[in-house]
C-alpha cells in the first residue's frame, strides 16, 4: 500500500477531533477522491498525512513524503516568480542548504511544465496566468518532487475546461506510473469515476470502491442535510454543494 | 568631500547598510512584516538610553533593547486576548515611552537626538567594522535562507510538503531584521533606519518583475540613496541620517510612479 491509515484520530483543538477514525489503504496506481464537505476534515486529513498536524491516535505507512498541491489560492498573485520559478520549487526539499538547484533539477521543472501542457508559458509570471493554469503549475511543482504519493486539494474546483481535460489525463498517466493519488472534491460525480472513494464528515462515513461505496445513505451521511438529488432508479447522482458554505 | 576620514566612513557604512536592508526589505514586504520592521526598531529605544548612560558601546545597548523588545511582543501575544499585532503595539508603545524617559532624565547625556535620527559622521572605525560584519552575515544568511523565504512566501500552507518550516522561516526573518536593525541603528538611528529597509524594497519590488532582480535593485537603490543622502547632507549642511531617509523615500516615490509592468 503506498498510502493507509489505521482509525487515525486528531484535530484542530483538544476534545473536538476533525478526523474521527479514519481507515484506509489505497494502493499503487490507484486514485482515491476524498468527498465531503467544507469543514468535513477533506484538508485535516492531508495535513495529518504531511506530518504537519499532530494527530491523537492511529497510524499511518506512507511510501514516501507526499506531493502536496494546495488550491490555487494558496498561491499568492502578487509574488515575482515564473511558472518555471514555481515547478522549480518541488526540487527544494532535495536541494541541500549550500547547494544551487541542480541542472537537472531544472530540467525535471521544464519537462514537468511540458507535461501539464504550459511549456510555452514557463517564463510567464505566475499572477498572470488563468486559474487553471495556475492549478497546473502547482501540479507541475509536485511532478518535480517525484513522490509516489500526491494529495490534491479540489484540483478541478473552478478550473477551465482545457485545463481540466488536461490535469485528468495526467491523472491517468500518474496511476500507469504507479502513483497513488488522494483527491480531495466535492463533486460526486468525478468521485465516481476513480477506482476509490473516501467519504468524511467529521469522521469516517464509508471507504470503498464508488460502485458500492456511494448509496444514498452514504451520501446522505456525507453531505447531512445539504441537497441530494435522485435520479429515476433512486440512486443518488449529485449532491449540490455551494462551494462557500453559505446556507441554501 | 572624501578626504576626511569622518566622510570616508560615512560613505562606507551607508553603502554596507544599503546592501543588507535593501534584499532584507523585500523579503519584510513579501512576508508582510512592515509592521514588525518599524516596530523593532522603536522599541529598542530604552537599550540604546542605557546604554549611553553606562557608557558602553550602543550597538551592545540595541542588541539588548531589541531581546527585550522580542521577549515582551511574545509573552504579551500569548495573551489571547491581545493577539499579535496588539501585543506590538503595546510592548512598542511602552518601550518607546520608557525610553524617553529614560532619555530627558537630567543625569541623561544629551544624546537623545542622535540616537533617534543616528550619527553617520560620529562613527569610529570600529564602528564601521562591527556594523560591517552584521551587515554582511546578514546578506550571507539571507542568500542561504533564499528557498525556505520564498517557498513560505509564495504559499505557506504547501511550503512544509516541500521541506520547508514556515514557522522557522518567519523567526529567521525576524532574527536577521533585528540583527540589521542593531546594525544600522548608530548610523541612521532608532527613527530613521526603517525608511532604508522598506522604501527601496518597494521601490525594487515595482520596477523589476523576478525575485534575484529585485534583491539586487533593492540593494543598489538602498546604498544609492546612502550616498546621494550623504552627498545632499554635506552640500545643504543637514543632518545626514534624516538625508538618507529622506533620499530613500525619494528613490521609492519615483519608483512608484512607474505603473507595474507584467513579464506576459
């Protein structure tokens, strides 16, 4: 298993844990989405998984330190730097202290940008750049870390359709290299079309592969009382979700 | 106007300070520590009044106020209640206050002027060299420490996936602008300094479009404003760290007038 955990528990604060048990193991070459609502514990879990948030109890076997491609907002726009600037970033963590980032390091950030289709745009600077391709960029700054994990923050949410054609195709690409993807969305639909999904609302609601995992009841456990829409054969197809948590 | 030795080392502690603040300045402005830079310098006032009273060195009395300054903002933003820029405002406040007290006591040299606006022609060769040693680690640690600021700059909350500590980065940021702040204070004083730090930062940040441009346009546009300051202050006759400051805010003014143009 490339990424798995064992009834991890833990949180922001003391006595509230955001991630209530949760368990799973996913394999090399598979891709798992991460479904649940804002506030669900979608972002906690990653942040337990980079080391960056202690958590109370559970495991956790990773194979490797994981690729992280935040949401695009992390990203500031104001901040001088190139696309390849960026990509060239994943190469940070390999650099030692002393040492400039290696040639090949530099070459790794061009083939990176090539790959998620923005070659002719690496020396473009980052804040000009449209949502989506700035979603790509970040996700060529994890190509470059080469690790056999990545977690995805909503990389499709609010993104272009070219640039959305273009991440899922590497997507696919990733798994046939044996990569273990964890992606985090709202979007049940898309959450369907991967070999694995993990349902969270303030704990574990189901883990699975999506053709038994997601019934009505799991979504309804999922989404609570936000909007599930059913189709003629009574099976949910899409859960309405209003990506800023106002109420409906 | 180079014959003297007062002028010779004027000119040198102005240009070695311009290279530290200058790439220091970028990196206050991209972390968003403007209000940090002002507020460290200030509040150091009450290390420097003691240390002119017990006569020892000022670099010693602002290394001390600075630690001071820094272990009062921590303890006071433990306090939830008073939370981050708050417990600056009142340590800074406070420290500031207590050192004009400190400062217009009768048994106070009269030195207040030029701890508060800084001394360029008053600097011995000593002096010059321990600013010079500062000035120069600190553009040695910002060099090695270029990758961790600009990772935790550009996204913080994905910085540590690539190895990186945005928390130590900050500390580390806060270290080197005290260290700097110690440096440049003798020369351009407690009031003064700040304007060396952040004018030609902004100035730089608007005129050059990537980040290694604009560390080095900062660094010139800082010990250019030294030296044009200088030049002015021994033309005019006028106190020479209000005169950097000065020409700094001038650099920085002509700078923004530039609109922003983006490298498509």
């Amino acid at each position: 298993m490339n990424v798995a955990a064992t009834d991890l528990r833990g949180g922001y604060a003391r006595g509230s844990d955001v991630l209530g048990g949760v368990t799973f193991a996913v394999a090399p070459g598979e891709i798992a989405a991460v479904l649940g609502p804002n506030g669900g514990g979608k972002t906690t879990l990653f942040r337990a998984l980079l080391g960056e948030l202690p958590y109370r109890t559970g495991a956790v076997t990773l194979a490797g330190r994981p690729a992280y491609v935040p949401q695009t907002d992390d990203a500031r726009l104001d901040f001088p730097v190139s696309a390849h600037d960026v990509a060239l970033m994943g190469a940070y963590g390999r650099t030692p202290w002393y040492r400039r980032v290696a040639r090949a390091d530099r070459e790794r950030a061009d083939a990176a940008l090539a790959r998620v289709g923005l070659a002719d745009r690496a020396q473009a600077r980052f804040g000009t750049l449209s949502g989506g391709q700035r979603q790509r960029v970040l996700i060529a700054r994890a190509l470059v870390q080469d690790s056999p994990v990545l977690l995805l923050d909503e990389p499709l949410s609010g993104v272009d359709r070219p640039s959305a054609v273009q991440i899922e195709r590497l997507f696919g690409e990733l798994q046939a290299e044996g990569r273990t993807l964890l992606v985090a969305t709202h979007d049940v639909g898309q959450a369907r079309a991967w070999p694995r999904v993990l349902c969270l609302n303030h704990g574990p609601v189901a883990f699975g592969a999506p053709a038994e995992t997601l019934t009505t009841a799991v979504l309804r456990a999922t989404y609570g009382d936000e909007l599930v829409v059913l189709d003629g054969a009574g099976q949910a197809v899409t859960v309405s979700h209003h990506h800023h948590g106002h109420a409906h | 106007m180079l014959s003297s030795g007062i002028m010779q080392r004027a000119f040198l502690e102005a240009i070695v300070l311009g290279l530290a603040c200058g790439p220091l300045g970028v990196w206050i402005l991209l972390l968003r520590r403007a209000y940090a830079a002002e507020s460290l310098s200030h509040a150091m006032l009450p290390g420097l009044v003691i240390a002119a009273l017990a006569g020892i060195p000022l670099l010693l009395g602002a290394a001390g106020g600075v630690l001071v300054a820094a272990a009062g903002i921590a303890l006071v933003a433990r306090d939830a209640r008073a939370g981050g820029d708050i417990g600056v405002a009142v340590v800074v406040s406070g420290l500031f206050g207590l050192g004009g007290i400190l400062a217009l006591s009768p048994d106070t040299p009269p030195r207040l002027g030029e701890l508060l606006f800084g001394d360029l022609l008053g600097l011995t060769n000593g002096d010059l060299l321990a600013a010079a040693a500062l000035a120069l680690g600190v553009l040695a640690a910002l060099a090695v420490a270029y990758r961790p600021l600009a990772a935790t700059a550009f996204a913080r909350h994905s910085a540590r996936s690539l190895g990186v500590r945005p928390a130590r980065t900050d500390l580390a940021l806060l270290v080197l602008l005290a260290l700097t702040t110690v440096a440049a204070v003798q020369g351009l004083g407690n009031l003064l300094l700040v304007a060396l730090i952040l004018a030609p930062a902004a100035t730089a940040l608007n005129l050059a479009t990537r980040l290694p441009a604009i560390l080095a346009l900062a660094a010139a546009l800082a010990a250019l404003a030294g030296v044009a300051g200088l030049v002015v202050s021994y033309q005019l006759d006028i106190a020479a760290g209000a005169s950097v400051a000065l020409a700094a805010v001038i650099v920085a003014s002509f700078g923004l007038l530039k609109p922003k143009l983006d490298m498509a």
